[in-house]
C-alpha cells in the first residue's frame, strides 16, 4: 500500500540519519537515486521527503535537494536583538515608503521614507535559517531597548523560496522594535522562522 510504503521508507531515513550515515546540512540522495536503491516509484519517495521536511527532519525545496535539518538546539531564538552568530547575506537595501502597520510601529506619517535592509541568515551548514527585514528613519542610532511580540504568518513566493519552503507555509513573525533611553521607537523588524526548525525563548527588554 503507497501510504504505508512511504512512511517506511521516511522511518528508515530517520533511522539512517540517526546512525549517522546523512549528518546535519549534508544532502540526502535525489527521489531518483533513492527511488532506484529501494526499488520503489520516485513518487513514493518524494512523499517520504515531504512527511519529512514537515516533521523538521528534513529542510529543502519542493524540486531541489533536501537535506538534513539541523538539530532544534541549534535553531533556539532566546533573544530577538542578539546579533546572529553564523553567515548572513544583505539581499536588498532600497529604501521605501512606510505602510500604515509601519507608520504605526515607529511613530512616522505613512508614506514618508523609510530605510530598509533585507538580510536572509544563514544556519551552520550555509543554508537559510531566518529571512529579517529591517525599516528606520534617517539613520540608524544606538538604541537602549526593545520589545518582541511573537506571532505566525503565511510565507509569501519570495520569503517560501529563500527558506526552501512551499508557499503558504506558516512561519513566526517575530516583530522587533527598538527604541531610545525615553521610548521613542527607533528600528523595527519582522523575523520570519520556520516553525518546523526554531523554538522560542525571548528574552525581553522593556521600552
């Protein structure tokens, strides 16, 4: 039976994973390739791969390589304004004009100019771990505090495409704002985390 073949094939990929024989960050063969060694339809296998990457043990793109995700300690986000601690790639820096949410979260008329800085964060093994998009006003100055609200968002085609993951797929949106030493906010951010790959534990300052 196809449903219960495919969870087999997904329980022995764990099982491989777990002995060490695919270790974290490092590719797991093609649907073809696995497909030809078990002797099963690469259909079956994508839908090991799939049962998979939404468990969290794998990570990937729907058509491209799967990998082995790296394990949830590695993956804690214990505090929003600590600065990331692995690679990390600056993809736009075009300022634009503030959105109602975002005239909102940092006091400024909607439409006036914001600066702006995409940054997509890189996990040990050099794959995409956390996609954050950063506004401020004029330039950017020291801050004294910051706050954190946590919530869930669809990913939208790029953000889905960076992470290497299906479109739709739901993400916390950590949305950061950082203010000065009397309040006023400064900075404000959205970090987009795969919930099949973080765990949360913030660690809050108080404006």
């Amino acid at each position: 039976m196809p449903a219960a073949r495919h969870r087999r094939i997904a329980a022995d990929i764990q099982r491989r994973i777990a002995a060490g024989e695919w270790r974290p960050g490092q590719d797991l063969p093609s649907r073809a390739e696995l497909a030809a060694e078990l002797g099963v339809n690469p259909q079956t296998v994508r839908l090991a791969y799939v049962l998979l990457r939404r468990a969290g043990v794998l990570a990937g793109e729907e058509r491209r390589a799967v990998y082995v995700a790296h394990p949830p300690a590695m993956r804690t986000l214990t505090d929003a304004d600590a600065d990331w601690p692995f690679a990390s790639e600056t993809t736009d820096t075009r300022s634009r004009p503030a959105t109602v949410e975002l005239a909102e979260r940092l006091g400024v008329r909607v439409g006036a100019v914001l600066q702006h800085e995409a940054v997509e964060c890189l996990d040990p093994g050099g794959r995409s771990a956390m996609l954050m998009e950063s506004w401020w006003r004029g330039r950017r100055r020291p801050h004294a505090a910051f706050s954190a609200e946590v919530g869930a968002v669809a990913l939208e085609e790029g953000q889905a495409h960076a992470l290497g993951l299906l479109v739709d797929t739901l993400a916390f949106r950590v949305v950061r704002t950082r203010f000065d030493h009397v309040g006023r906010p400064l900075e404000t951010a959205d970090l987009l985390l795969p919930m099949d790959r973080w765990l949360i534990r913030l660690a809050l300052g108080q404006p």
